[in-house]
C-alpha cells in the first residue's frame, strides 16, 4: 500500500508501530486496504492513510530514506500531502478517543 519501490524490512520484521497494529485490530482505525495492495484513494479509510503516514516518519531515518526515495524527490508537495494525512489521521483518533471516553463516562455516572 506505500511505495511501489518499498521491500519488506530486513529479516522479515514487521515495522509497522503496535500502536496502528493494535488500533486497526480494536477497529478504531478502519481500513480497506492490505498492507500489500496498490493505493486506492476511492476505497481507502483511515487506518489505510495511517499506514501511508509511516512515510513521513521514515524520512527520518536515513535507511528507510535511501531504500524508499533513493532514486526520486521527496517535493513539497509530497511532504504537504504527508503531513495532511498525519493531521487528519490525529484529529480523527483525538475524536474516536473523546467520544469512547464520553460514552464511558456516561456509563459510569460521571457526566
């Protein structure tokens, strides 16, 4: 679902944060993509921007970097759109939590 060009981690490790792992296993972070399909902006959900956003955080490091950019440009447009699906994935986790503790908080007499 990320770059044509990325290749899996070296020996096979997943690095996909356990915080997204854990997310789109509770089903708070939808997704109708697999880690392995080509990008579909008409079908994907939130979770599925959630894996892309892994991009941002992997041009920091200079390994992921010199794999996945070596042979293009990371623009600024790229980076906008990156950092977009970064907030956009936040404000939508920041709601799903708020609500979920709203409902809780009902629940047990608080509100």
């Amino acid at each position: 679902m990320r770059s044509q060009t990325q290749s899996p981690p070296p020996c096979g490790l997943d690095a996909r944060p356990l915080v997204i792992k854990v997310a789109k296993a509770a089903g708070w972070l939808p997704h109708a993509l697999g880690l392995s399909d080509n990008w579909n902006g008409r079908k994907a959900k939130i979770g599925d921007y959630a894996e892309v956003s892994l991009d941002v955080r992997n041009l920091a490091h200079p390994g992921w970097y010199v794999r996945d950019h070596a042979r293009s440009r990371v623009t600024a447009k790229y980076l906008k759109r990156q950092f977009e699906i970064v907030f956009s994935r936040r404000d939508w986790l920041t709601e799903r939590n708020n609500k979920s503790l709203r409902e809780h908080m009902r629940q047990e007499g608080i509100l």
